[in-house]
C-alpha cells in the first residue's frame, strides 16, 4: 500500500511541479508607492522644468499665497507604477494638505512623466472659482498642446498663471479652439469678397489722387511668455487644506 501510495505521488510531481511554477509567476498585488515628500511649492521630482523656470513658478505661487493665503504647488514624479492617477492624486494633497484650515483653498497640478498624464486638484473652497469645467479647459487648451509639441517649459508656465488667475477670478477661456459649427463658415466667403472689393476700388484711378496707398498689411506679432522673481528656498508646508476630488485629468 505504501509503495502504490509513493508511486502515485510521483507520478503526479510534474503537475504538482508546474501548478507552483504558474503559482509563482502569478503577478503580486500591486502596492501603492510612497507619496512624494512636500519640499516646496514646486517638487519636481521627474526633472521636467528647468531651473529659471521652477523659481519663477516658485515666485508667483508664493506672491499668491502672500496675498491671499490661497496655496498653489506643483508636483512632477516620473511614474504612476500602474496607480491610477486620480487615486495618487487625492493621497497627495490629504497627505500635504495644501490650503489653509477650514478655508480649503489649496490646488495641486500634479504630472506624471512616463505616463503622459496630469491632473488639477482642487480644494473645497476653490471648487467655486477653478472649477472642474475650467480645470479641464486649461489642461486641455494651454498645458497639453505645449507638453505634446515638447514646450515643457512653457506648458507650467501658461498652466500655472491660468490656475492663478482662476482662483483670482479672472481667469477667462480665451484659448479654447473654436467650435466646428459651420458658422465660421458662412462668414469667410463675405470677408473674401469685401477685401476683393477693397482690392479692385484701390485699384482705380480718381481724380485728385493717384493710385491707391499700398498693399494692405495685417500684422501681429507672437505672443510671450515672461515672469521674474526670485526662488525661496525656505521652509513650506500645508495649512491643514482638505479636498473632495474636485478638478480635472488629462493626457498628451
């Protein structure tokens, strides 16, 4: 009976063999990563902005803070490691918490390198002038469109000062993309044929004047982008903020 016994076992080790290896190679739950440490107003952990324009970020957000206690900062980590952005997000700012106590004033923009993606979170008591609609608007019309053309510079710059205005009120979204409705559509033919118009009576000889002054000129040059100040490098932390999950998500 023992000997059978044995031998049955034996002849069942290689399934037995590769049930553990499959066991095994089974991927362990993932485990969420530490939150990055508050050292600043912006944390750049994934090296994404240069230094002249990490200090005048740095500035701006501590003028605002100066001004009306509201407390904005800037956090950049290289990966999510398969954490949804969202989740990560809100363990940031109850960690940090960005904001003064019971005014709720505090906003994180938060960008994950690898993953190409952001967020805007914002505090409770500035979910009434960054709101989820205009949140969405800056990351989708100023921040992105910068990052994906690899203008990272100029993507925290623009998103930064549109986060600043917002919670000043006067923020406006001016830089949303027009809306394909065919109503620009039926306007151009018009402005078509009134330059014509204009082209051909120039053209026309008048007594008491000669021919007409020159070409029409349309000017305009680009726009900039500028800021000053210096960086402090002194102590910062939260003031005790909370959050709900209002805000925004995007990707480039």
């Amino acid at each position: 009976m023992i000997f059978k016994a044995m031998q049955s076992i034996i002849q069942r080790l290689p399934a037995l063999c590769i049930a553990i290896l499959m066991l095994l190679m089974l991927p362990l739950p993932l485990s969420a990563q530490d939150i990055a440490r508050l050292t600043g107003r912006v944390n750049d952990y994934a090296d994404m902005i240069s230094g002249d324009v990490e200090e005048q970020i740095d500035a701006k957000l501590q003028a605002l803070e100066e001004e009306e206690s509201t407390q904005i900062v800037v956090l950049t980590i290289p990966s999510l490691e398969g954490e949804v952005l969202e989740e990560y997000s809100m363990r940031v700012v109850e960690d940090w918490k960005v904001g003064q106590k019971k005014l709720d004033n505090g906003a994180l923009l938060l960008v994950s390198r690898d993953d190409r993606k952001l967020r805007i979170e914002v505090g409770y008591g500035l979910e009434g002038k960054l709101t989820d609609l205009q949140s969405g608007r800056i990351i989708d019309n100023l921040i992105v469109p910068r990052f994906a053309r690899g203008a990272i510079d100029e993507g925290f710059l623009v998103g930064t000062d549109a986060m600043i205005a917002a919670v000043k009120g006067e923020y406006i979204a001016a830089d949303a993309p027009p809306s394909d409705d065919g109503s620009g559509g039926s306007i151009l033919p018009l402005l078509i044929m009134l330059l014509f118009i204009i082209y051909f009576y120039r053209q026309v000889p008048r007594s008491g004047s000669g021919r007409g002054s020159g070409p029409i000129v349309f000017g305009g040059g680009p726009g900039g982008f500028s800021g000053g100040g210096g960086f402090s490098s002194g102590g910062f932390s939260g003031g005790g903020g909370s959050f709900g999950g209002g805000g925004s998500s995007g990707s480039w």
